[in-house]
C-alpha cells in the first residue's frame, strides 16, 4: 500500500471502489485514483489536515516544507509533501498512547 492509498482508506475512509476509483462514502461520491495526488496538489493535502483535526490532532507548519501533527513531524519539497509524509508517518508508526481507539475511529 503505498502513502495516497493509506491515507485515502486510513484517513479519509475511503473504500477502492474499483482499481481506479475511490468512493467516499460520507459525500457519496466517486473519485478517480487520479484526481488524488496530495502530494502535489496543496488542496488535496488540506483535506487529509482537516480530516486529521476532527480526529483532535494538532496541524502547524513552518510555511514551507515541514508539517506537523501533533508530535509527529516530517519534511518535504513542498508544504503539500510534508503534510503527505506526516500524514503517513502517524499513520505507520502512532506515538499516540491510545492510538487503537484513534484508527478504530479512522477506519
């Protein structure tokens, strides 16, 4: 699995409808594996934060190229690879001490 499909089913909560395609259940709605690059696309990666902040973790940045959730941060070429990457960095390895109730939430 690599990060946007963590991210995508981990974070946001969506399903792989088909090998192309998400479907996010909450908006009923069909998005092609194409149309979600947060990596690139600074909109995209904003999604993934405000998702992360209903959960009750914590977004700052220095303005560029490092973003942080809560304890867990990482860099990247731009802000929206750095939200990327910290993204996946609590996704894969959670300091959070009650990270089990927190993915159950998530998943």
């Amino acid at each position: 699995m690599n990060k946007t499909e963590a991210i995508a089913r981990r974070v946001l909560g969506w399903k792989l409808n088909r090998w192309d395609r998400w479907y996010d259940c909450e908006k009923s709605t069909f998005i092609p594996t194409t149309d979600f690059q947060p990596e690139q696309n600074l909109g995209h990666a904003m999604l993934i934060v405000e998702r992360l902040e209903k959960f009750g973790f914590f977004f700052s940045n220095n303005g560029g190229t490092e973003a942080r959730f809560n304890d867990v941060k990482a860099t990247g070429n731009s802000l929206a690879e750095a939200i990327t990457n910290a993204a996946y960095h609590l996704i894969e390895n959670s300091t959070e001490p009650d990270s089990r109730k927190i993915w159950s939430q998530l998943c």
